[in-house]
C-alpha cells in the first residue's frame, strides 16, 4: 500500500511519475493539485501523482493566460531559472 503524502510534505524535486500516463518528470507538474504518494519501492525520493482527475487542458488554459499577462515566464525558462539548473536547448536530455 502506498502512502499519501500531504501537499505541504511534497519536495521541491524527486522522480514523480504519473498515474495516468507513466512517464516521470523531476518535480510535481500539478503543484500539489493531484493526490501524491511515496513509492519507496521505486527508489528514494520517488513519488506517483494520481493524475487521473487533473484536469490537463485547464491546467494548460491557465498557464498560457499567465504567461500572456505577465504573471510568470514561459515554462522552459520558469523551469531552468527557478530552479537555478542554467539553460538547456532541445536536444539535450535531463536524466
């Protein structure tokens, strides 16, 4: 059994992968939004979202409604800027 863990105890970073989908992402994507639970069995700092009810298109809605009215930067600089890791073009790969 896989143990919930609450929106405040979630790390900024880890492997979090998705219920829905399968494929991990280095940080929780739905910002705390989705229920979240350590999976130990997996390795150390591994976490599955059970994104089965967020709602991805609302998600993306309010994030380009953000960016366009200054609100935040754009996700490929939000991500290597907030999280101080430089800058990345497409053809490099984040293991």
């Amino acid at each position: 059994m896989l143990q919930r863990v609450s929106p405040e105890n979630v790390p900024a970073f880890g492997t979090f992968w998705s219920a829905l989908f399968g494929w991990p992402l280095p940080w929780d994507w739905t910002d705390s939004q989705a229920p979240i639970y350590a999976a130990p069995d997996l390795g150390t700092d591994c976490f599955i979202v059970d994104d089965s009810g967020y709602d991805y298109a609302l998600a993306g809605a309010l994030s380009n409604l953000e960016v366009r009215y200054g609100l935040r930067q754009a996700d490929s600089q939000t991500a290597s800027a907030s999280a101080g890791l430089g800058s990345y073009t497409s053809d490099d790969l984040w293991l």
